[in-house]
C-alpha cells in the first residue's frame, strides 16, 4: 500500500501548523558572496533625476513630424524594409 505523502506526520517533538500544511523552512545565514552592489543603480537613479522630465522643443518637434507626411523618409522605410528581408529567420536556425 502506498500513502500519501501530503499529510505526512511531523518529525518527534514537531507540532504539525494548525492549517495542515508542511511548516515553513527556517531562514539560513546568506552566504558570504551573496552580495548585491547597488553603486550603478543609485548612479543611474542620480542621472535620471537631474534630467528634466519633459523638453519642450523635443515635444514640438515631435509634434510636427507626426502631421508630416514625408517623414520618415522612402529611403529609411526602404532600408528598414530591406533588412527585415535579409535578415534570418530564428526559427529555421537548428
């Protein structure tokens, strides 16, 4: 006969959880190279921060691009167009 293992009986000197779920593991000391470096991210945070968060002439140019019916221009659709061509297909790749 085999039983199941999901109400199995706690170890002597255990007390089962009273929702008859396994208790949960103690935390165990991180080791010594478990370490996280933030110096980039708080350079970065610092970067962004001085930044303003909206330029006015970048948002008027922008702006008029979008009503121009020349941009972008033939030759960058056609380029881009060209490299979706040449460009390999992942899936055939083995």
């Amino acid at each position: 006969m085999i039983h199941s293992t999901s109400h199995s009986t706690p170890p002597t000197g255990a007390s089962a959880p009273a929702d008859g779920k396994p208790a949960a593991r103690p935390a165990t000391a991180a080791s010594s190279r478990d370490t996280l470096d933030t110096t980039a991210s708080t350079t970065l945070r610092e970067a962004l921060a001085s930044q303003p968060g909206e330029r006015p002439e970048e948002v008027e140019k922008g702006r008029k691009l979008v009503v121009d019916g020349n941009y972008p221009p033939r030759a960058i659709i056609e380029n881009i167009a060209r490299m979706f061509l040449n460009s390999q297909d992942p899936s055939n790749q083995v």
